[in-house]
C-alpha cells in the first residue's frame, strides 16, 4: 500500500549560487631575509621570520557576500588567511603533505585536513567561521604564516551569491 506523506523543507542559507565554481591561488612567498642573529646561543637554527602574500580578486561576483572553501597546503606553521572584516587562524604546523580544508559554508562549517581528521579545536580563538565572506566585486586577500621551504599556498573557492526571494 501506499500512504500519503507531507514534507516540508527549510532553507538552511537565505541565498543562492551561480553554478560555475571559480577559485583563487595565493602562493606562499618566504622570506629573502634571515640567518643567524647575535648573540648567538645554541641550538643554532637558520631560518626565515616568516612572511605575508597578498592577492586581489578581480571580481568575486554575485551581488551579496559569499561564504568559501579555503584550501592551505603545507608546509607553514601558524597559517592564515585575511580579508575584508574576517581572518582564519590554525594554531599548528601544516606539514608538507598535508592540505587543511575550511569550510564557511552555513550547514558545513568544517576544518579537516586531507586524512579526515577534524581540526575545529586548532582555530585560533578570535576566528568566526561564519562572518567569513567574499564581498562582491573586487577584493584583498592576505595569505601568511612560517615557512622555509616556500611551498605552501592557499586556494579559495565559491560561487558567488544572489539573495532568494
């Protein structure tokens, strides 16, 4: 037999997105400058005082800010990501086969590395996950963070957002 069943959804974000994803790369720049500084003490160490990337977004699009994916790929210590009114902080080392995944969607509010294990508890304590959003038309982003080697980067994707009726 069959019976009669009534279903209502709830919106669980008041926008809506474009279909084409599009995505930003901000690669890690290290410092030109470091080296051994006097006095010296043991253990010695050479290594750069970390820096700061900075990258514009010609036009995020939409016409209401978005929430993104934020990707940070190893290897850097303390790595964060600013931008317009918002800032996301990990209080860890990203090593350099390791890829952390921040979500700012509403619903999925995520912080995983690339082996599945959950990160939430490595934010620094002033990040807020869900006031971090992409302002249409152009914007800065600020990619920074502790790293010898300069192979990290960070990557943002979204789909640029338009209010639901």
């Amino acid at each position: 037999g069959t019976a009669p069943v009534s279903l209502t959804f709830k919106l669980m974000s008041d926008m809506y997105f474009e279909d084409e994803e599009r995505q930003a790369l901000i690669p890690f720049v290290p410092p030109s400058t470091g080296g051994l500084t006097a006095p010296l003490t043991a253990p010695l160490t050479a290594v750069g005082t970390g820096a700061q990337r900075g990258g514009t977004i010609s036009d995020v699009g939409g016409t209401i800010p978005t929430p993104f994916h934020l990707y940070i790929k190893g290897e850097i210590s303390r790595p964060w990501v600013e931008g317009p009114d918002w800032k996301i902080q990990l209080n860890m080392d990203v090593a350099y086969d390791q890829t952390v995944h921040i979500s700012t969607y509403a619903g999925a509010l995520i912080v995983e590395d690339n082996f599945g294990r959950n990160l939430t508890g490595r934010l620094a304590a002033s990040t807020r996950l869900n006031e971090a959003r992409l302002k249409p038309g152009p914007t800065s982003i600020t990619f920074g963070g502790q790293s010898i080697s300069g192979l990290a980067s960070a990557r943002l994707t979204w789909r640029p957002a338009y209010p639901t009726l």
